[in-house]
C-alpha cells in the first residue's frame, strides 16, 4: 500500500508550489496621502512589488484614478479618510463613548501599476478634482510591435512554461513512485 505520509507531503508540496507560483506580486503605487481637516496633501509616492488589497468601496466618498499617457481612465475607486477611531468598550458602570474623529492622520493608497500611467487624480466627495500626481516618470511605454519585440514578449513567456513543465515532472514522478510501488506490492 503507498505510503499515506509521502502520498500527503507530496500533494502539499505541489499545492504550496502552485500556490506560490501563482500569487506573484507585481508592481503598485504607494501614494502616502495626509489628511488635515478636511484639506488632503500628497506626502509622497513611490513604484513598490506588492499586490492589491481586496478592499469594498464605498457608494460615496473620495475618488482615485490613474490616467494614461492618452488621457483614458485606467482605474478609478472610491475611498473614505480613515480618521475615525473607535473607543474600548466602556467598564461597568461607565457610559459608552462615540467614535473619535481624528484632525490630522496619515493613510496610504494602494494603486495597480499601469505602464502607460500619466496621471493619478484625486477627487473630493463632490467630485471636485483636489489634486493631480504626475506618474509618467514611472510609466513605460510599450515599443512598436516587430518581429524582434515578439521575440522578446515570447521570452519573457519562457520561465511560465518552464514552472508548468516542473509541476507536471513533479507529478510525473509521484505517479511514476506510486505505480512503481504498487507493482513490487503485487510482485
């Protein structure tokens, strides 16, 4: 009988493998944003490799968007200035307090790199355009498609294929140990 320890370590070793592969990070936007009664400022903004949080949006509120090099929407969200800050629960016999609003706090935003970025625009809750960022510093245009360049996209492609190929040797293997296994069992 095939070893249910090994068939076990084998099975999550490809799960953690496939796993991994597959949640790579990418390049995001960090927009490091100060809010200071009511008026909102750019703190700084930099390229990091992350991912994108998977967040609800509000029906109302501040808008984000990225803007290409020709002037189309990317992506746009909404989102609320995270300066409320909920009090413990009161001890008995104390009354319970409301939410504490806070003046002046620091947040960050979290924004899908674009290549052809130009601009990130921040909206207030009227839609009243607060602010713009210039990202084109960042941005990389894609070249003209010849025959070198689709050499160059099948390239990049290499290394896909290659962790594809790995995954299926590995189970290759395992199915190879487990049929092997059971013919010196029968034999």
């Amino acid at each position: 009988m095939v070893n249910k320890k090994s068939l076990f370590f084998a099975l999550a070793l490809i799960t953690i493998l496939s796993a991994s592969y597959t949640a790579q990070n990418t390049d995001v936007y960090v927009l490091n944003i100060n809010y200071n009664k009511g008026n909102l400022s750019l703190i700084n903004i930099h390229l990091e490799q992350g991912y994108m949080p998977d967040m609800e949006q509000p029906e109302t509120g501040y808008r984000c968007e990225v803007i290409s090099l020709s002037d189309e929407v990317l992506y746009s969200f909404r989102f609320v200035i995270p300066n409320t800050v909920s009090p413990p629960p009161p001890r008995p016999g104390e009354e319970p307090t409301g939410a504490i609003y806070l003046d002046n706090v620091n947040f960050t935003l979290i924004l899908p790199y674009f290549e052809e970025g130009k601009l990130i625009n921040i909206y207030d809750p009227k839609d009243t355009l607060l602010f713009s960022i210039d990202i084109s510093e960042f941005a990389r245009p894609k070249p003209p498609v010849t025959s070198t360049t689709l050499e160059t996209i099948e390239d990049r492609r290499y290394p896909d294929y290659l962790s594809y190929a790995a995954i299926l040797l590995v189970l290759a293997v395992i199915v190879f140990l487990v049929y092997t296994k059971r013919i010196w069992e029968l034999s």
